[in-house]
C-alpha cells in the first residue's frame, strides 16, 4: 500500500552493461540494474539528476522495493515534490551489489572501477534517456558506505558533481574500523585464519547472522582501500593487522588511511567549495563512531570557510531514511538554480 495520496512518478528499469566493472576479481556480474524514479507530470526532460547511493548490503533497488512501516524513496518523492517541499528531480538508483556484500563506489581491483562505472557509464546512460541533469545539475548522495560515496565522490569528482549529501558516512577510521579488527580475526580464527575458508563456509550458509555482515564490512573495505595486486592472494584480500596479535601492519594501515574523509578534506576542502551544496550529517547515537569523523570533517570545512550544512540528530545509526527529508530537498533546490 502507498504512504501517500500524491500522484505517483514512475519507476524505470534499465541494465547497463559495464566495461569498468569487468574483470572483477569478485567475479561479479557486469550488467547492472538501474532503477530510475521520473515525477509524476514529467518525462525527466530538463530536470536535475540525483544519483542515490545505497549502505552496505543493499543495492539500489532496496530503495525503490515495498517498505513495510514506512516510504520508500520514491514514495518519499511523491510526498515531497506534491507537497511543494522541493522541485521535481530524476533519482537513479544503481544496484552495486558485491559479493562481499556492498561497495564503497571506488575504483578497486577486486571489487572494479565502481566510480568510473558511475561516472563514466550509468549518468551518462540516464541523462541520455531522458535527457536530464548535465553539467551543475547532478547530485549524489547515500547513507553509510552510499554516504562514504558521496563524500570521496565530492572531493574528487566536483567537475562532474554539483552537490553532495551524506548521512553518516564512514569517516574517522581509526574510531570506525579499528574496534571490528578483533571481532574478524575470531572470526576468521576458526576457520585457520584463512580468508577463503570463512567466505566459502559464508556463501554456504542456510542463514546469515549481523555477526556475518560485519566481517564482510572488513573485508570489503580491505578490497576497496587496499586490494593486494598478488594474483596469488584470494580475491586479493589481506587485512592491516596480524593474525595473531591484531597490531596494525603500518603500511597496510596507512592505505585504508588515505581514504578516510576526516583527513582527505584536508587537502580536498577547496573541492567541496565548488560544488553548489554540501550536507553532512550523523546521529549523536552512532554506534560505529562515525560521528568524531563527522565533526572532524565539519570542524576542517569551517576553518577553511567552505560553505556546507552540518546537522547532528538524537538516533543511531540505523533506518536514518527520514534524513532524506531534510537533505533532498536542499540538494534538489541547489541544483535547480
């Protein structure tokens, strides 16, 4: 059932065969599924391009599927373009599902080139069908790794983007993932600390548990921030710690480092001054400590009088979708000037 009265925008499905994603050493698929939301009364025509960017385990479909309880996004829409609380925007929803359970949207050997996939093929292929966004007038945002996305995408892609939002998006790593390095390598040790043993025993797993996810989390990152390039290594996945006293391998370590938002605004900040709008925000509850991140970026981008919006909210860290409330609104007014 529908959680609003207002005239419903459409839901299109398109597949977009990816040459930046193949060759993956996941082995995933190269056709990927984009769900693109049009307003009601439009044909995409002129309007701006949002690109959501869903947290780990997800795919972009999520967003556009039945919510029990609540909206999904494009319901959401619905409510908030007929209420006349921001103006009518084209949203696509990529799926960048992995096998190890979600992306960070960054080109990586294991995982592939997600960010060229994004910027290079799937836009490109939106705004050609329905002849939307273009130059100052696409956005990302995304919750968790979606909000991480939009964060690096920002600074490192403001020629392409023109606004930004991110809810609780990982930053501050040594707060974020240094506390999960113990619980993998116990994990990890009763199948001989060995990484393919654990992901084979996973996939073959009747049920998966949170437990199960967090490992992956790790694993993941480690694809993302520091793949080993050894065609000897599974998948090319290693850890920054030892396997048996859990110290952080330096070197390992200062690699997932340099992906960290807390510190590439400070030398990235002048990136996000370009963009049109900037939102950031976190819950005072985050129980991966993604909030200490979250202010370190602020507190950067204040210093350096770059112009944002900073926003901290009384919840945790999960089903935060009523954010979106607050942030697209902002995005979808930024871009239509």
């Amino acid at each position: 059932m529908r959680r609003t009265s207002h005239p419903a925008g459409t839901i299109h499905r398109l597949t977009v065969e990816s040459k930046a994603i193949a060759g993956n050493r996941l082995g995933d698929p190269t056709a990927r599924l984009v769900d693109v939301y049009v307003p009601a009364g439009h044909t995409g025509e002129g309007l701006p391009l949002l690109v959501d960017l869903v947290g780990f385990t997800a795919g972009g479909p999520a967003h556009t599927a039945w919510k029990n309880f609540g909206e999904n996004v494009p319901e959401r829409l619905d409510r908030l373009i007929g209420d006349g609380k921001m103006p009518p925007v084209v949203v696509a929803f990529p799926d960048c599902f992995s096998r190890l359970g979600g992306n960070q949207y960054v080109n990586s050997l294991v995982l592939g080139n997600y960010e060229d996939f994004l910027i290079e093929e799937m836009v490109p292929t939106v705004e050609e069908k329905f002849n939307c966004g273009g130059a100052g007038r696409r956005g990302v945002f995304g919750k968790s790794s979606g909000g991480f996305g939009s964060l690096v995408h920002a600074m490192l892609h403001s020629d392409f983007w023109a606004a930004a939002a991110s809810h609780s998006g990982d930053a501050g790593f040594e707060n974020l993932y240094i506390p999960e390095f113990p619980g993998t390598l116990r994990a990890l040790a009763k199948f001989g600390n060995d990484i393919e043993t654990w992901l084979r025993a996973f996939e073959a797993k009747p049920k998966i548990d949170g437990k199960d996810t967090l490992v992956l989390m790790i694993l993941a990152q480690a694809a993302s921030f520091d793949p080993d390039d050894n065609p000897g290594t599974f998948l090319g996945l290693r850890l920054p710690v030892t396997m048996d006293t859990c110290e952080l391998i330096e070197e390992r370590w200062a690699n997932w480092r340099k992906w960290d938002p807390a510190r590439m605004v400070e030398t990235h900040a002048d990136a996000i001054g370009k963009l049109k709008a900037f939102y950031l925000d976190c819950g005072t509850e985050d129980q991966y400590n993604i909030l200490y991140g979250s202010r370190r970026i602020h507190k950067t981008l204040a210093q350096k009088g770059v112009a944002h919006c900073y926003e901290e909210f009384p919840d945790n860290h999960s089903s935060v979708d009523y954010r979106m409330d607050i942030s697209l609104p902002y995005l979808a007014e930024a871009l239509s000037r």
